[in-house]
C-alpha cells in the first residue's frame, strides 16, 4: 500500500470536506491541491468527483430530518411537492449544460491558471453583489418560489468553470432572486444532493476503466476525511451567514486566485 497516497488522500479529503459549502470552489481548490501534492494521474480526476460524495453524504445526515420528511410526504404534502419541484427546477441547467459540455469543460478548463482566474472573478462579483443588494426578510426555504428556483439554477451554469464554485454561484444567485443569505445558503446545501449525486456517478461510469483495487483504499480515505470535515463546516457555515457577509469569502478568493496564477505561471 503506497501510505503517501493514503497522505495525500487525508489531505484532498480535508480541502473537499472543508471548501465544498463554502463559495470559495472546492474544484478549484482539489485541482490546485493534487497540483501541489503530485497527485495528477488519470484516477486523481475520478478520486476528486468522488470525494464529493462524503461531503454530499454530510448533507443528508444533517438535514436527514428534512429530506425524510420530503421524501414521505412527496405524493401527498404539498409543501414537500413544492420543494422537490424547486429542487428540479434548479437542478436542471446545469444539468442539461454538464451532460453535453462535461468533457470539454474537464478537457480545457481543469487546470490552475483557469482556477485562478475564476476565483479573482468571483471574489469580485461576490463583493460587487453584496455591496449592492440590500439585506433581505428571512423566508423558510419551503417558501421559495419557482422563479426564485431558476435564478439559482441558472446561476449554477456558471459553477461548470472549476473555480467558480457551486456554492457560490448558487448561494450568489439565491441573494440576486431575493433570498436571505440563510436560506440561500441552505437551498445551495439541499441543491448539492442531486446535482454532485449525478455528476460523481456520470464520472466513475465514464471512468471506471482507469480504476483498480489499489486505488479502493485511497477512494476511501478521502469520502471518509469529506464527511467528517463537511459535517463541521456545514454547522460553523450556517451559524456564520446569519451573523455576517460573504464579502471576507471574496476577499479570501481574491488573494488565493492571484497567488494561483503567480504559482503557476
């Protein structure tokens, strides 16, 4: 068992865990990470779509009350139906853009200098964004509406671009549709179930022949460190965007993108 790769998975599985809810990219953030570690061999692209299902699985342990609740009452409830639908709605875009542009988008977006750069753009739009909106009344995210639904939705297109950030372009679309940043932030984390869900399974479908048993231990370790890692950032993230801004997470892009881009230039 090679215990360096075991290594490095720890530490990819802590920058996932860590970087997936918050909008600062967790792609972009993996992409500069297995640069650094010398982690880039055709099964690291498969191991950091996979990763994302520890953080995914995070998810559905805390909200587990939440999704329960909606997926018994999807047939008769209409405020679980209402839900699941706004889940659809958002979901598809992206969805749509991901099944026809995914191998090209990994074929010449996936790498630092592209990261970089997205991160600088999306510092500065995300600062740009909360600087101009005013604040918002809280809704519960039951009470979105449709249209609010497809600003999200589209806004995740953008995601597509490793350094962009999911999160941030669904939390930045939710604040542009008229949410709060609570419920915008909880709406990005229940949108990240089906849309990672889909791609990480399109990924090893597609992949699953540069894959072997070696690798099985390294696959595990990263979900493993997601999990745990997610499972804490979810609680501190959620605490902090009801008392705060995104403005520092703009900033905090910012600076990694232009120290990026002087790395690896």
């Amino acid at each position: 068992m090679d215990f360096y790769l075991l290594w490095v998975a720890f530490l990819l599985g802590i920058i996932e865990g860590v970087t997936e809810f918050l909008p600062v990219s967790s792609t972009g953030h993996l992409i500069i990470g297995a640069e650094l570690l010398g982690f880039t061999d055709p099964s690291s692209k498969v191991f950091e779509i996979f990763i994302q299902l520890g953080a995914i699985f995070a998810v559905v342990v805390e909200y587990r009350k939440k999704i329960l609740d909606t997926f018994i009452g999807i047939q008769t409830d209409k405020i679980a139906q209402a839900f699941t639908k706004n889940l659809i709605i958002a979901f598809i875009p992206a969805a749509i853009l991901g099944f026809f542009f995914h191998s090209l988008i990994k074929l010449y977006l996936f790498n630092p200098i592209v990261v970089g750069a997205a991160l600088i753009v999306g510092g500065i739009l995300m600062i740009i964004i909360e600087k101009k909106l005013p604040n918002r009344p809280k809704v519960d995210v039951d009470k979105i509406s449709n249209k609010q639904a497809l600003i999200v939705g589209i806004a995740q297109c953008f995601s597509l671009i490793p350094g962009i950030s999911r999160a941030a372009s669904t939390i930045m679309g939710g604040l542009i549709g008229g949410l709060d940043r609570k419920t915008a932030t909880e709406f990005s984390f229940f949108l990240a179930i089906p849309i990672i869900f889909a791609a990480s399974i399109f990924d090893l479908s597609s992949n699953i022949d540069v894959l072997s048993k070696s690798d099985i231990p390294v696959f595990v370790m990263g979900f493993i460190t997601a999990f745990f890692s997610s499972y804490l950032i979810i609680k501190i993230f959620i605490w902090f965007v009801a008392h705060n801004t995104f403005v520092v997470f703009g900033w905090y892009r910012i600076i990694v993108g232009c120290l990026t881009i002087y790395y690896f230039l």
